[in-house]
C-alpha cells in the first residue's frame, strides 16, 4: 500500500513580525506636524518620537519614577 501524501499545512495570514503588537492611532494634522518636528529635531523617525513622546508623558504622570 502506498504512503500518504504528508502536506505542509501552511498558516492563513501574514506571518507574525515581531513579539510586540502593532496599534493603529490617528493623529489631528497640527500633531502630527509637532511630532514629525519634534522627531527631525531628535533625528528619530516618527514612530520612534512618538513611543519617546509617550514615555515622556507617563514619566511626567507617575512622578518620574
């Protein structure tokens, strides 16, 4: 008797990236142009502005612990 034809049962979807999850956010135009300033002026990229921006905020909101 003959073998089963074994298959390699691929996975539906994009394949995973990286292990922390992506959030889609929007921004009012006059933001976006404040962290895209802010991010030429730090030589980052926006989405790097944005995670200091935001790790700003919550320093300055637990008392900079």
């Amino acid at each position: 008797m003959k073998k089963s034809i074994i298959d390699n049962h691929k996975k539906r979807g994009r394949p995973a990236t990286g292990a922390d999850p992506m959030w889609g956010i929007r921004f009012p135009v006059d933001q976006r142009e404040a962290i895209d300033a802010w991010a030429e002026d730090n030589g980052v990229t926006r989405a790097e502005a944005i995670r200091r921006l935001i790790q700003k905020g919550l320093e300055v909101d637990s008392g900079g612990k």
